[in-house]
C-alpha cells in the first residue's frame, strides 16, 4: 500500500485500531476474571465433596462398630436366656 492510503472497511482515524485493541485486551481479562471465579468454585466444590466422603467413611466406620456391639449383646443376651430352664 502506499503511504497515507486507506484499506477497504478501515477505520478512518488513526486511533480506531488501538481502541478495539483496547476493548479486545478487556473482555479477554474480563473472560480470564471469569475463569479464574469458576475454577476456584470448582475447586471449593470438590473440596467439599471431599469433606463429605470422609464424614461418609467415618459415618459408616461409625456404624460397623456399632454393629458389632450389637452383635455381641445379642450374644450375651442369648447367653443368659439360655441359662433358664422352663
């Protein structure tokens, strides 16, 4: 092109180019904001998920020994049930 020519569809001030690039720059820090938000959710999320998986195990380690508390009362209790005679 020669100098002080104009393209097809350009802008006509020298400055239009540098304002898009400006908008341009800011949604792309405005997407990458975005982003950052929704990866620390995702990651506060799974955090959470593994709070609840321990409390799940320990819930139903919780659970097995109660069970076999259980178990060995009803023993015991058998036990002593047998000891009478009708």
């Amino acid at each position: 092109m020669r100098s002080g020519s104009r393209r097809p569809g350009s802008r006509s001030g020298g400055h239009g180019g540098s304002e898009e690039q400006t908008a341009t720059t800011s949604e792309i820090g405005r997407n990458v904001a975005e982003a950052a938000t929704g990866s620390t959710d995702i990651a506060q999320n799974i955090a959470g998920v593994a709070t609840a998986a321990q409390e799940t195990t320990s819930g139903a380690s919780n659970t097995q020994q109660a069970a076999g508390e259980l178990a060995r009362m009803a023993n015991d209790l058998e036990a002593l049930v047998g000891q009478f005679t009708y």
